[in-house]
C-alpha cells in the first residue's frame, strides 16, 4: 500500500508562488506515474499535472502550463509542484497521487491513479 503525504499549501496573494510537495512510501515497489489534481469547493476534482516514471512524459492541463512545473525526485521519493503566478482560481485542495498497478506511465484521468493524498490547502487571494 503506497502512502502519499503533501505539504507545502498555504495562503498566498494573486501573482505569488507557492511549491508542493509529495513524499512517497510503503508499497512493493517505487516505480510508478505521479500526478497532482485539485478540486475546488463545489466542483469535481481536476487534473493539474502529471509526470511519468522516469521523468520523460510531463502533461499539463491547459489551466496551468507555464505556470506550473511538475518534477520528481526518484532518490526521496518525492513528487514537486512548482507554482508561479497563481491566481484566486487557483485557489483548492491540491492531491497528489500514484497510478493503480505501480503503472510507470503518465496520465491525465483521475481513474487511472488508485493511490491519493490527504491534499493540501491552497488559497489564492486577489
């Protein structure tokens, strides 16, 4: 059973910045896609960004490219959401997540991860 803790949310002003990270344990094996998602209060959780095994397939949603930058750190086990010029609709509870079957490909749908975080809170005030 993979385990995954985010930190690094908090409250920041419109055109601040703000990184998230995402440390990984527990499973049978470390190899595996890592993404994030948020959702916002009333609306269906969404993708952000997503990142595969090896680092060699990064997917943005449209929302945030050049905005954000996804990386991952395979020796910490660790997965990194670098977020520049936020916006108040920025503003929601961010999870990372791990794709089911220690799949190592990237992907943009909230099925193929079957390991979630408890989220972090980010608010963006205008």
């Amino acid at each position: 059973q993979v385990q995954l803790v985010e930190s690094g949310g908090g409250l920041v002003q419109a055109g601040g910045s703000l990184r998230l990270s995402c440390a990984a344990s527990g499973g049978t094996s470390s190899n595996y896609a890592m993404g994030w998602f948020r959702q916002a209060p009333g609306k269906e959780r969404e993708f952000v960004a997503a990142i595969s095994w090896i680092g060699g397939t990064i997917l943005y949603a449209d929302s945030v490219k050049g905005r954000f930058t996804i990386s991952r750190d395979n020796d910490k086990n660790t997965v990194y959401l670098q977020m520049n010029s936020l916006t108040p609709e920025d503003t929601a509870l961010y999870y990372c997540a791990a794709r089911k079957f220690y799949l190592v490909h990237a992907t943009t749908h909230t099925d193929d991860y079957g390991y979630w975080g408890q989220g972090t809170q980010v608010t963006v005030s205008s």
